[in-house]
C-alpha cells in the first residue's frame, strides 16, 4: 500500500504482485469452447501432444487447455452422478409404492380354510402393540386439538384426560452448534463468530403434526393478507404517520378462543404496519426471509439467532411457493437493558400472483421449545410486490402479545411499549439499508475516489464490506442480551447499569475476550449524535484509546444513498513508532428511522493489507467497539439512546479467574467514553 510507505518492506511488495497474478483470468472464446468441446467428445484425457496442438491452434497456454479437459471431466462426472441419483430415486419410489401394496394386501388376505385373517407374527399386528400406538395417538390428538383451539378460536374436540405427557428438556435435545460461517452475499466466505441457536435436531413430525402446521399456517396467512390490505378502521394513524392496529376492531373481526385464558394484568399487545421500497427483487428478498442464516445476516441489529428445526414443505419448483418451516428465532433490542424476545414460529410462504409474495410467521407451542420472553406472535410478515428496474415494495406487519415478567427499564419503556423497538417500521428501514448495501458490494467501484485511492480492485473493495459486515454482526451480538451466545456473563448490570460478558477468543488460545456494554439518554437528536460520533475531526474529544491524537481517513467506501453511510480506514497519528502499523476500520450507518451505527475495530496494516487484495477475511482477529443510537421514543421527541460498547483481549487468564484490574479497565473505558461525550456535547453528567 502506498499511504504507509515508510512502513513497507521489499517482502510485502512481492505478497501484492503474486496476488494480483493471482486475480488475472480469461474467458474463452466462443470459438475456442466450441473446439475445446469437440476435442473433448473424441478424447477426455488428451496427451501432452495433443494439448501442445491445441494450445497452437487456440492461442492458448497448454497449462490452460490441461485445466480446461479436468473441469469439464469434473463437470461430467457430476452430470453423471446426478442422472444416477434420479434414476435411484424413482426407483426408490417404485419400491416403496410396490411395498405399500404389499403392506395393504397382506392387511386385507383371507385364509383359504377358515375364511379368518391369517395369524401374522409381525409385532405390526400384535394386540399389545396396538394398544400402546393406540394411547400415543390419543396423546398426540389431545395435545395438537389444544394448539388448534388456541390458534383459530374453536374447540376441536374433548377428549378425556390423559397421563401427562413425558416433559423433555430442551436441552437434551439439542446441542450447540457451530458458529454460522455464512455470508449473506454471494461469492464471499466469511467466518462470522455469530454464536447460532441450538442445532436441528432429528425431529420425527407425524402426518398429524404436519397437517395441524398447515392449517395454522393458511388461517395466519388468511389473516394477514387481511391485516395487510385493510386500513380504516383496523389501522388508525398515530403521530402523523404510523399505522397502529385498532384492537378493538381487530378482536371483533378475527376473534380467538376463550380457552386461551383470561387476559393478564402484564400481557401486552403490539401490532405495527409500515411499508417501503427496497432496491432488491422479490425472488431475492423471499430467498434471504425463507433463509434462517441469511435472515440473521440481513438483519444483525435485529435478529440475535435464528434456526429452521424442521422443513414441512420445502415449495414449488424450487422458488419457495407454498415453503413452510419450523423456526425458533430470537430478537434483539441492541441495549444490556432490555431483554430479547423468543419464538418458536411457523414461516409460511405463498406466492400472492406473479410478482407478488407474501411470507407469513405465527407462534406454535412446540413442546421441545421453552421460550423465556412468554411471547406469542400472532400472524405478522411481509408483502413482497416486484417492480420495475429491480426494486421491491415492501408491506410489513409486526404483532405479538408479550408478558412482561420483569419491569422494562425506564429509559426504554417508551419505544417498547410504543411498539417501536421491534415493530414494523424497525424492520423497514433495516431493510432498506442493508439492501442499499447489498447493491453496493456487488457494483465495481466507480471510482478511485470511492477507494480512496487505497483499496486497489473491487476484490478489495468487497473484502473490506464483508470484514465490516462480520464486524457489526459481532458487536450487536455483544452489547445484546441474547439466551444463545457463547458468552459467559461475568457481571450483571452495576450501579452504572454496565453489563460484562466473557468469551474465548478464536484466534488466542489463551486469550478471553471481555465485552461491556452501557446504555445511556442524551438530549440531542440521533442524526446530530450520529454526525458527532463518525466524523474523525471530533473522535479525539471522545475516543479514549486516540489519546487525543487526531485521525485521518484513508480509504473511504460508500454503503448507501444516505452520505453517512460508509466504510472508513482511519490511521492515528500516534507519537510513539509502535503504533505506525494500526489502523481502524469503521463502519457507520443510520437508516430512515434514525437508527444508527458507528462500529469499529483496530486493524493492523498486514491483516488490512490482507483484505485489501481481495484475500479471505474470516481469519483477521476483530474486537468490535462502538455505538447504537436510536431516538428515544418520546412525545416530546429530539431525545437519543444509545448504547456503547466495548472488547478487549485478556490473555493467560482461565474464564473463572477474570482479575479485577482487567474489570476495572473496561469499566473505566466505558465510563470515560460516557462522560467525554456528554461534557463534549454540554449535556448534564446525570443525563
């Protein structure tokens, strides 16, 4: 790299010129493949004559036309494989019809001699067997017919009381999985440490199951078209612009069975409409909703975990038409005050007419899953409707009830109970953010300009978004509360309301990664803390660990339409030599709620040069810090909360043996940063 030149030496010169060699490719001709093919009809392994031949008449290198023959015998090998695999399947098929016939003409055969059913020493049709199978179905029937009359407002039958069903922890039947590797993104492979939900299990669904799924999920997708495409009176407007459901117009037009119980002092109703273009087809938008990875992965700020436990039908012809899964998901407000919510949901998706989708969720109460939130969710989803030029309208609808077994902090209370921590339009503006930055990392930088004249390729320029993006996926999960991280929690909230956690770090194996977290209210809108926190004239008057040096941004990448939206390289100038090879990389962002983000970590110069060649990233140790602001909900409106946090490397210290003075200096990190901002902005020290 150019910008660090005193700093670089005659190896790393040589690294960048094999990488570019690397990045070099040529796309054969059309002449050239149509030879290559007929060649490769008449013989599949050409001897080094006649690859020397070809390399004549083609204008190719003879390495070239070697890799070209293994590819294309790769590539029939597979072609191959998979007409096996078809032939085996309908042959399996014919098999298994041909043993049903067999099973029913074996139920159904008469003994010649005394006209009875012939005695059949098969356990199948043993008395006893049929008596146990007969009390699992009852079981099985009391406890689905409970969930149906829960669900769509009618008794299905009553049957007497059974013995109670074995209880089985979740626990012990399912195990942690690994940490989701996935990019939402084609062509990258990121190594993200997003801990995941636990793994599927090997779950057995009867037919019975299977059918009390569906039927749930048509009534909830019944519902919401409703939902979606009715306003006056079910949606009245609040503030000007939201849509807030009418409850008392909902009850009387889908009204739900009493046998749900009587309605409790702390159960809450939410219900949100809100609705948006986003500069990203439909088809596409269906596959990363229907997706549990590429859900978390498009939405980090909002859901903490997600896992499909079971597919029920996995669609039509491959496009997700008529998909319904078994999910458990996990949401997340990005504060330590505030505790996620937890379901175990149906996701059903339907294609409305051409171009138009609609993707459902609604509760089920499935026996293996416990939610600790107590939150039902009652038909919520989106609208997907395909326009012109690549872009979508988008129709969302939030609505749950929620028990509140603990107080919600204060300075949270109003956008919970508004509806806007987790509703519709949270959703939205995510969406049509992260979609923005979708669109961003597949285009070729424009210009140098855009690069900063740093980063030197788009290969770079991708690597750089797919680093930040595991970086923000990181710290939300860090300043969270979610039930299915690795983390320990080392501290729970102090007098100062600080949150510690602790996990092992993947690239020291020694080392423990302590993450605290804060949350805090300043009188000044988020927009204007936003533009304070990102700007690198101001980070001296806040960032502790600059020492009141100043920054200089050497690269610049945008990520979207808002100019605030953007991947930055910010090198200190440090007084002491040590420092020369770090730099940070900084991602900010805000999205059309005026939720915001500016995450960072230190990066040094090799790991960064790395990336900038268009390298793998997954393997660069990140200790994200940073800021979550969102406005504070109230009717007076202009407030801000926001949420800093920070992660620091402890090394040679077991987790059980956390010293103090490693406590205190994270403490002291957050509680210097809080009060820097605060004196900076003139805001009260008590605010």
């Amino acid at each position: 790299m150019e910008f660090l030149g005193d700093s670089q030496n005659h190896d790393s010169s040589e690294t960048e010129k094999k990488n570019k060699k690397k990045k070099r490719f040529h796309r054969h001709t059309p002449h050239q493949i149509q030879r290559l093919e007929s060649t490769f009809n008449e013989c599949q392994h050409p001897d080094e004559k006649q690859r020397n031949q070809l390399s004549r008449e083609l204008g190719l290198a003879p390495r070239q036309i070697k890799f070209w023959f293994q590819n294309r015998r790769t590539q029939k090998k597979a072609q191959h494989e998979r007409a096996d695999n078809c032939a085996l399947k309908e042959e399996n098929d014919k098999i298994r019809c041909e043993n049903i016939a067999i099973r029913e003409a074996i139920k159904h055969a008469i003994c010649p001699s005394c006209g009875d059913s012939p005695v059949n020493e098969d356990s199948y049709f043993d008395e006893q067997k049929l008596r146990i199978e007969n009390a699992q179905l009852r079981d099985e029937l009391e406890r689905v017919s409970s969930i149906a009359a829960k669900f769509l407002g009618r008794p299905i039958s009553h049957l007497p009381p059974l013995l109670n069903p074995m209880h089985v922890s979740p626990l012990e039947l399912f195990h942690t999985g690994p940490s989701l590797d996935f990019d939402l993104l084609p062509g990258s492979c990121s190594s993200m440490s997003v801990p995941s939900l636990p793994s599927q299990p090997n779950l057995v669904l009867s037919e019975m199951d299977k059918s009390l799924m569906t039927n749930i999920a048509v009534t909830a997708m019944e519902e919401l078209l409703r939902l979606l495409q009715t306003n006056e009176p079910l949606w009245i407007k609040t503030d000007g612009c939201r849509d807030v459901l009418n409850l008392e117009n909902y009850e009387n037009m889908f009204p739900r069975s009493s046998t749900s119980g009587g309605k409790k002092n702390n159960l809450r109703m939410e219900a949100s409409r809100s609705s948006g273009v986003v500069f990203t087809n439909a088809i596409t938008l269906v596959d990363m909703l229907m997706n549990s990875v590429k859900l978390t992965e498009l939405f980090p700020s909002i859901v903490a975990s997600s896992k499909t436990l079971a597919v029920i039908s996995s669609g039509l012809r491959g496009n997700h038409g008529d998909a319904l899964h078994l999910m458990i998901e996990e949401l997340q407000v990005l504060s330590p005050l505030v505790t996620t919510r937890e379901f175990c949901v149906l996701r059903y998706c339907q294609q409305i007419e051409h171009g138009t989708w609609a993707i459902v969720n609604v509760s089920y109460e499935f026996p293996q899953f416990i939610s600790q939130s107590r939150s039902y969710r009652f038909p919520s989803g989106c609208l997907i409707q395909d326009m012109s030029n690549g872009y979508s309208k988008v129709t969302w609808v939030e609505h749950g009830e929620f028990e509140e077994q603990e107080p919600i902090h204060e300075m949270f209370k109003d956008i919970v109970h508004k509806g806007l921590a987790f509703g519709a339009e949270r959703w939205i503006a995510t969406l049509q953010r992260m979609c923005e930055r979708f669109t961003n990392l597949l285009e070729p930088a424009t210009s140098s300009l855009d690069l900063g004249g740093v980063i030197p390729s788009p290969e770079g320029k991708r690597s750089i978004m797919r680093l930040a993006h595991r970086m923000v996926s990181n710290f939300c999960l860090s300043v969270g509360t979610s039930n299915n991280t690795c983390s320990t929690v080392v501290s729970g909230l102090d007098e100062f309301g600080i949150r510690v956690t602790s996990h092992k770090s993947r690239h020291e194996p020694n080392g423990m990664v302590l993450c605290a977290a804060t949350s805090f209210w300043l009188p000044i809108s988020p927009q204007n803390v936003f533009n304070f926190l990102k700007d690198e004239r101001t980070r001296p008057q806040w960032d502790v660990l600059s020492n009141g040096n100043s920054v200089q941004e050497v690269a610049h990448i945008t990520n979207g339409s808002n100019p605030g939206n953007c991947i930055s390289v910010l090198r200190g100038f440090n007084a002491s030599s040590s420092q020369n090879n770090m730099l940070i990389l900084q991602e900010s962002c805000i999205d059309s709620s005026s939720a915001a983000l500016v995450i960072y970590t230190p990066v040094d110069l090799p790991a960064l040069n790395i990336a900038m060649s268009g390298q793998d990233t997954s393997y660069i140790p990140i200790l994200p810090s940073g800021f979550a602001i969102s406005p504070d909900g109230s009717s007076k409106g202009g407030g801000s909360l926001i949420t800093v946090g920070f992660q620091i490397m402890v090394s040679g210290l077991q987790p059980a043996k956390l010293n103090m003075e490693s406590m205190e200096t994270v403490n002291n990190l957050i509680n210097t940063t809080v009060h820097q901002i605060k004196t900076t902005l003139n805001c009260p020290s008590t605010a």
